[in-house]
C-alpha cells in the first residue's frame, strides 16, 4: 500500500490518501512547539511527491501561521492546488474580547472561512471541519450556514471533531432530514493509548457511514518508539508540555515494541498499521516537525499484522468504556443476542471485524 491507494472519504465521492498529512506544527508560534517554514515545506512537498493527496490543518494552528504556510506554497507551486484536498476548521477565536470572533454561528463561521481562505490563497476548501462543539448556537443554525457555503462553492465537504455522539447523531438526522449537507466524517482523537472513541462515536461513523480521521495516532509521540521504560527522552517537545507515560501506557508500547521487533519495523508503523485495520474507513492524520518523522510514519502502509498480533494489541489496549457500552458487547459495542447463536456461532465470541471486511 502507498499513499496513492487512495480510499473514499466516508459515503462521499472523496478519493484521498489512506494518511493525511496534519500541518498542526507548521509555522513557529511563542509558546507551541512548531516546525520552520523552510521544514514545513520539505515536509509537504515530500508528502505529495510520495502521492499524498490529503492535507488537514486548522485556522487555530501556530495562530493562522500554518495556514499562510500551506496558502504560500500552493501559490508558488501553480497547478498543485486543483489536485490536493485540503482542510481546514472552524470554531477557534483569533481575536479576544470579540465574543463573535470565533464559534459556530453564521456571522462566525463565514468570516472564520473569508479568513482562511485569505491565509490559504485559495477561493474553496475541500474539506470544512467544525474543531469543537459551540453549545452556545442551534445546530440547525451551523448546519445551513455549512450547507449555503456548500452550494456557493465556497466549501465541498463538511465535517465534525470533538463533538459528543449525542450532538453529532443530531446533526446527521437533522441534514438528512432537512436535505441538507450530510457529515462525511469525524476528526477524533484515536489510538492505541486513546480507545474510548470506541463506544460511540465510532459504532455512529460505522453506522452513518462517516470515515473515521483520528488526531494524535502516537499519543503525542508515546507509540513513536522513543519511549522505554526507565529512558529519559530529551528529544521530543511535547513530552514539556504533557509529561511521559504512565505504567499502564507503557504496558501498551512495550506490547507495540514487541510486535514491531516481530516484523523488523517501528513501533509507529505498527501502531498506525493497527488504525487501518479497525472497522469502517479509518485515515490517520499523520504530523511531523521534522521530516525523518514523516517518512517514518509513511513506512506504517507496508506493514501488515496477524489476526494474532491484532488480538495482542487488542487486549493489551482494551479501553474501560462509559455505560451503557459494556452491555454491548465490550469494547467493541457489539450486538449481544441473549446468549443465541447466529450463523452457528455464539454471538459472544464473534471477532472485531477489520477495515478490509467493510465496504460502503
């Protein structure tokens, strides 16, 4: 598999990479731990030259830097523009003390856009996410305004990140309902170390059809393979802002280590080779401040995994779900039948299916 075996973003007629390349880190903002704009672009550049097609980043990133990166590239390289989907999101206020500078409101929203699009030299975007729920505005009110912007061109596709499943099932029923632009998939925090996704959220992208993009896939780099039990890395800038692993976390990428020592690769790769795996289209956003990082992470396509290392990883990182998904059928919330059989199997036993046996 290579970058360039491109898969259908959720029930859509969006073709993109089986990784995004998340430009989180572009830019240099005081106080965050981002990349330079002259490695932001060998970071870019050698994702679409390795046929990446899918680029994520948001009006928040490095305080609108990453955005006026990505928008400055495009404008030097003609032509290359038409050929990337590129997203960007809504939601984070760029201007303080403006209670209408940032949200999910009309006002709010078109402007946010206006401004992207200024930073990114582009007249449409791709993909629109909405970055966080706004419980101070109706959906009904973010849902057309998403769906005026789809039918003026100015969006193509529209998405949710971090937003409950109750909030998000909403606003799926409602745009079908209303005929409406529907959800295409959902930006979540998801990984070996993150599986509560795995309740809700997820069963609702299998089930609507929404692909499923996780955000952080090695935890902040701890599935990176950097990090060893009783080793102190000095080298990786998020570990100063959120600490190192705890036991139970490394218990997680001890069980990684070993099954990448197995197959001879890194423990990023198999971590992200466990993502494409899981049920529905899952596409990782991958993110890099250097670009060694991205062509590790790259190598997470050539790897396959057993049904028995699958099964290791799994029970090793068996997440402890929220009521009322452990009546379902445990982490994977699958349907229970009192016990019966179906097919001749017992409905108890029945394996978590893998990406390859879902089809939309």
């Amino acid at each position: 598999m290579s970058l360039d075996h491109y898969v259908s973003l959720g029930r859509s007629g969006l073709r993109v990479s089986p990784f995004a390349l998340g430009a989180m880190t572009f830019g240099e903002d005081p106080g965050a731990a981002g990349t330079s704009v002259e490695e932001s672009e060998k970071i870019l550049a050698t994702y679409l030259d390795l046929g990446g097609n899918f680029v994520d980043t948001a009006n928040f990133y490095t305080n609108g830097h990453s955005e006026k990166i990505l928008g400055d590239w495009f404008a030097a390289h003609p032509g290359r523009r038409e050929h990337v989907v590129l997203a960007s999101k809504f939601f984070g206020n760029l201007f303080p003390g403006d209670p209408n500078g940032g949200g999910a409101g009309r006002s709010a929203i078109i402007a946010q856009l206006d401004e992207s699009l200024r930073r990114l030299q582009t007249d449409y975007l791709d993909l629109y996410w909405l970055h966080n729920w706004d419980r101070h505005t109706p959906i009904e009110e973010t849902l057309r305004t998403l769906d005026d912007l789809v039918r003026a061109g100015k969006i193509r596709y529209i998405g949710f990140s971090n937003t409950p499943a109750w909030f998000t099932a909403q606003a799926q029923t409602m745009a079908l309902l209303k005929n409406w632009t529907p959800l295409s998939a959902l930006q979540v925090e998801y990984s070996l170390l993150a599986r509560t996704v795995e309740g809700e959220l997820a069963p609702l992208a299998l089930d609507q059809g929404m692909a499923l993009v996780p955000w952080s896939p090695l935890k902040n780099g701890f599935l990176s393979g950097k990090y060893r039990r009783d080793t102190q890395v000095t080298d990786s800038a998020r570990t100063a802002f959120v600490g190192g692993p705890s036991d139970d976390e490394f218990t997680v990428i001890d069980a990684v280590a070993a099954v990448a020592e197995e197959l001879g690769t890194t423990s990023a790769a198999v971590s992200l080779a466990w993502l494409r795996a899981r049920r529905g289209t899952v596409v990782p956003i991958i993110g890099a401040r250097r670009l060694e990082h991205l062509q590790t992470n790259v190598a997470g396509l050539e790897v396959g995994l057993s049904a028995e290392q699958l099964q290791r990883l799994e029970e090793v990182s068996a997440p402890t779900l929220n009521y009322p998904a452990p009546m379902h059928g445990a982490q994977n919330a699958m349907l229970q039948f009192a016990g019966a059989t179906v097919d001749g199997e017992p409905s108890a036993v029945y394996p978590p299916l893998l990406q390859s046996d879902v089809r939309y």
